[in-house]
C-alpha cells in the first residue's frame, strides 16, 4: 500500500470523527489553487453567477472557511515544498491536516513540528515529535 492509499484508509477508518475530509493534490501551487476551487465549489462559498475568483481569493475563501469550521480533515498528497499547506490553511482552527510527500526534506521538516505517524507494513504508529 503506497502513502496516497495510506492516507485514504487513514481518513476512511476514522470517519465518524471528520463532518468534513478534504483531499487536495499538492504537487504544484497551481494544482492546490485548482484543488481549492473545486472546494469553494462544493461548499457553495461562491454564487454560482459570480464570476471565478482569483487565486488570493480563493485560497481565502477555503481559509476562512476553515477557521470558521470544526471537525475538518484537509489532506494534502504529493506535499512538494516543507510545509506548503501552511500557505493554504488557516493558522488557527478546528481541524487537522494530514501531509504525504515524496521528499525527505519536507518530511523531516514537518516531523519536526508535529505529530507524526511513522507507517510500518501498513500499520499507523504514533511517533512524538518531541525530544
């Protein structure tokens, strides 16, 4: 199982917890502005007659709405950039963010400043991020 399936099962097995689960591709900026379009889409946080929001906008709508929410997962897939979601969601709220990378210095960097969960033959385990 690869870290995108990992994720997902993440994300499917504890359900019940999230009233909203969020999967952004995270390759590029441009693919995160598209991914959050589609969110400002789903949630409805534009009038279907306005027209298409740039991205500073964008990314704040989905921020805002964000912060304003509880109970949300956001996941990112493919993080290209140590902590790149930081740009995309907002500094304080009610719910969680999940990040899978291909790069180690991205991993390293995001290990080193939060929870994480180390996978071993598809068993999520708990790692403390402190000394």
């Amino acid at each position: 199982m690869g870290k995108t399936q990992t994720a997902l099962s993440f994300a499917d097995g504890r359900r019940e917890h999230y009233a909203y689960i969020f999967f952004v591709l995270a390759t590029s900026p441009a693919v995160i502005v598209a991914e959050d379009r589609k969110v400002v889409r789903r949630l409805r946080l534009q009038r279907p007659d306005q027209d298409p929001a740039e991205e500073p906008e964008i990314v704040d709508l989905v921020k805002t709405w964000l912060s304003e929410h509880s109970r949300w997962l956001i996941m990112f897939d493919n993080e290209f950039e140590p902590g790149i979601f930081r740009r995309y969601t907002p500094v304080e709220g009610s719910g969680y963010m999940l990040s899978t990378t291909r790069s180690q210095v991205a991993a390293e960097a995001l290990a080193e400043r939060a929870d994480v969960y180390e996978v071993r033959k598809s068993n999520l385990t708990k790692r403390s991020s402190s000394p």
